[in-house]
C-alpha cells in the first residue's frame, strides 16, 4: 500500500473530546477509533493514565506502534471492530473503563489513499473496507439484487433517487462488472442532475456504499450497547458523528437511556416496562457541540462534527449482557 497522498488525519474537538473524558491518574480509557492516534495521545499526555487504542484498520494501528513505544505501559492497541469492545477488553482481562470516545467514519488516511477506493477524487477499484476482509464495494454493486441496493443508497445515502441509480448499476453490471470509483460516479452523474449547492452528485452513494461495505450501523448501535457495559459508574461517553444517520441514533440512545424517551426500543417491554428502568447515563449537555470558527478554518472535515456526551450512572445495564444488535 502507498502511503497516504494527503495531509495526516487532524482530530477534529480534540479539545471538547478531551473535556468531557477529563482523563486522571490511575484511570483507564478507550479510544474506540484510534485513526492516526489523535484523541490518545493527547488522553496519554494530559495525564498518567492508561489508554486502550482499538481500530479495525490494521493500517492505523502500525501507524501506532510509535506512540505505543513513548508509551509502553499505558497504551494497549487492539486491532478489532468496536461492535466487538466488551468482548476486546475482556479478552485482554480489562472488565470496566472510565471514558469511552468513538470518533465515527472514515479518516483522512482513507479518503486521501487512492487504492482504499473510498473517494471519487481518484480513480481506483471500489474497495472501500476499513478492515483488512469481507466484501468489497465492488462486490456488493455487482452482485446485490437492485431492491436492496436502492434500500442501502435510500437508507445510508439518503439518496432521493435511490431507485433510479440502482436500476442504473443493474442495468451497467449486465454489458461488465463496475470495478472503479470512476466507473461508479460517472454512472451515478449520468442519472442524478447537479445540485445548486455544487456538492457532487455521486457523494450520497459513495457514502451509503462506505456505510454498507463496513455496517457502519450496526456497528454503532453495538458499540453504544458495549460503552454501556463496560463504563464504571461516572465513567464518561463521547461520540463525534459526521452525518445526520449516526447523529440521530446516537442522540436516541442517550436520551433513551437518561430516561428522557419514554417510548420502549423495539426488542424491549413495553412503555409502562421502559419507564420504570434507572436511567444508565445522565446527558452532558443538551445540544451536541460542534467545531468553532478556528477549527472550522483550519479544518474544514470539522464542518459536519457533533459531539454528544453521556455520564453513566450506576444502575446496571439496560440490556443483558449477550452480543445485542436492537436498535438501542
Ligand atoms: C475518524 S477516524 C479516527 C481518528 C482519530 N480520532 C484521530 O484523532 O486520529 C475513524 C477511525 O475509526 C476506525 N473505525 C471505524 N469504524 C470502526 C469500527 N466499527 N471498529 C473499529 N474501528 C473503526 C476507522 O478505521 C478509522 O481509523
């Protein structure tokens, strides 16, 4: 793999991120997405603390090996999906953390390797996997039947015309398989006219792809299950999200869980059941927090961050403590 074309990922509310988990001695924390090791190394240096860096990219974490070695007993890599945390941790014989911060989506390593597919900026094969197996972009376009791939770019793209650029890449993949991210946005400018607000008409399906190739959603929504079981009471979660789709099930679950929601989730009893649950986290904060004019110009991926924050209280868990993927 070549190195990464661009500048080096920045950690977008590093200082905000860093307020919430106010790290202390002696405590341990969890960067769930370690990227380019932003948010640890910074959780490493503000105190004496222990850091549990995970990341599904095995790219990402050989870029760590460095900050590991300036850090020898308090950083701990983990290559893994964070879906997977409690089971991660434990498998290291750590039971509970104080901080847990998840940094979603793709970093600027992705976007800026051509060959990792993610971006139509260049023209590459459709890979688009943060990790190192699976299917490919590729393999969903050419062999998904066209119901579900309008679902995955109505669902994850929020792509209005869902149905025609399905039908365009079913029609496409019958003369030859679409290989390529320039194949691909082509195809997709063909059907979808420009919109006034100059952004690319090829970026929602880009994104609803990045999102299916990887599960993105699922994988929220069992990170957010597992923080719920592995903080100690006063343990603090923060979430950075980039689009409106993560956004909405991260601000459902803290709510939800602080008790605001009355409503039950859809695998849980009902209404009246709901209710009388203790509330697992308390909210910090009742609007997300997003970058200020400083970041925002020396950072413009910072546009679109939100960062919501949760405390958790010391009622047990919400849900049981098997692999749980409802909707939280
Ligand atoms: C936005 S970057 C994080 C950047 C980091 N905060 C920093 O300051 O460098 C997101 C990272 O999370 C990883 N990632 C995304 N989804 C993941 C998942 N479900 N499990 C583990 N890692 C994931 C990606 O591979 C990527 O490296």
């Amino acid at each position: 793999m070549t190195a990464a074309a661009g500048s080096p990922h920045r950690p977008v509310l590093l200082a905000e991120v860093l307020a919430v988990l106010a790290p202390r001695a002696g405590k341990r924390y969890v960067d769930a997405t370690f990227g380019a090791g932003g948010y640890s190394r910074a959780l490493l240096e503000a105190a004496d603390c222990a850091v549990i860096g995970i990341d599904r990219d095995p790219t990402a974490l050989a870029l760590g090996a460095e900050l590991a070695r300036r850090f020898p007993e308090r950083l701990t890599l983990i290559e893994g999906r964070f879906g997977d945390l409690a089971e991660l941790l434990a498998g290291r014989g750590i039971g509970t953390v104080d901080g847990v911060v998840f940094d979603l989506g793709v970093s600027s390593m992705h976007l800026d390797t051509p060959e990792r597919g993610f971006s139509f900026r260049f023209n590459a094969p459709l890979d688009m996997r943060m990790g190192a197996d699976g299917p490919t972009a590729a393999d969903l376009l050419n062999t998904l039947p066209e119901i579900e791939l309008a679902r995955i770019l109505f669902e994850f793209g929020e792509e209005r015309r869902a149905r025609r650029v399905a039908a365009a890449i079913v029609t496409a993949r019958q003369q030859a398989p679409i290989q390529t991210t320039g194949q691909l946005a082509s195809l997709v400018r063909s059907v979808v006219p420009a919109a006034h607000d100059g952004i690319d008409p090829a970026t929602r399906t880009f994104q609803a792809l990045r999102v299916a190739v990887n599960e993105e959603d699922e994988e929220l929504r069992r990170g957010l299950l597992a923080a719920e079981r592995v903080l100690n009471p006063g343990g603090r979660l923060a979430v950075v999200a980039f689009h409106s789709l993560e956004d909405r099930v991260i601000k459902d679950f803290m709510r939800r869980r602080a008790g605001l929601i009355p409503g039950p989730s859809r695998h849980q009893p009902g209404p009246a059941a709901a209710g009388r649950r203790q509330p697992t986290f308390q909210l910090l904060g009742r609007r997300p927090v997003t970058a200020g004019e400083d970041e925002l110009s020396a950072n413009p991926r910072a546009r679109s961050a939100k960062l919501r924050a949760a405390e958790r209280t010391s009622a047990p868990p919400a849900m049981g403590h098997g692999p749980e993927t409802e909707v939280p």
